[in-house]
C-alpha cells in the first residue's frame, strides 16, 4: 500500500483528503499550513515507516497529532504501520504512541480487503470531543 493507493481509496469514499504537496495554501510558512490542516481535520492518518521516523519534520507533525489526539480522544488518529521501525529511528515519543494507539498493518495478499474496510470504518467513525483539559 503506497500512499497514492491510500489516497485514491479514501478519495473513492467522497472524502476530502488533505496532502500537502496539492492542498496547502501557497504563501504560507510549511507550519502554519501543517497546525491549520491538522486542525481543520476530522481524522489524522499517520502512516509510520522508516522514512517517517528519520524525517524531522513528520516528528513535529507527530507531536501536533498527539496533542490532538489527547484533545479530542483516541478516535482522532488513524494509525497505519508502513513497515516496522528500527530501534535506531525509536523516539520516546514514537515509542509512546505505538504503546497506547492500535495500528493497523497493511500486508499485500493477506487480508487487503479486511484492511480497507477497518480504514473505511475507523475514518467515517464519529467521535465525541473530550472536555478540554486547561491548564
């Protein structure tokens, strides 16, 4: 599952899919575009690959996620596991987040069409925001 598969299928079931290199306003600093769209969304999917751990931009996204995540509850976050990451890419806060988030693993021939159909319910889920904590 690549991510232009990821994002036909989503698109496919009338979802508006955010991506940055199509979506985000032009002018606008890459932060202001990541805190706008991440907030504006109703679900955040974070696919966790390698790639993902090393890039030091999608560890600030993921800090933004959490934040959310505690905000509005655990059904914020779609969390899909590209392939397993390695101890060396392992972050506290990765590490925090694959201890308290099921994931979901995509394995080409075993289980596809179980796969896509646990995306599609857990994206179209409503969830109950939460009371905020202030502190």
């Amino acid at each position: 599952m690549g991510p232009l598969e990821l994002l036909k299928r989503l698109e496919e079931i009338d979802l508006k899919v955010c991506v940055h290199y199509r979506d985000f306003d032009v002018g606008e600093s890459i932060t202001d575009n990541i805190t706008n769209y991440v907030g504006k969304s109703w679900k955040v999917i974070v696919v966790m690959s390698n790639n993902f751990t090393k890039s030091e931009w999608c560890q600030w996204e993921l800090d933004l996620v959490q934040e959310r995540r505690r905000r509005h509850g655990k059904e914020a976050l779609i969390l899909i596991m590209q392939s397993e990451i390695d101890s060396s890419h392992m972050t506290n806060s990765i590490r925090s987040l694959l201890d308290t988030t099921p994931h979901l693993q995509y394995q080409p021939g075993l289980g596809e069409d179980l796969f896509w159909s646990v995306i599609t319910k857990a994206v179209m889920k409503p969830f109950k925001d939460p009371p905020t904590a202030v502190l």
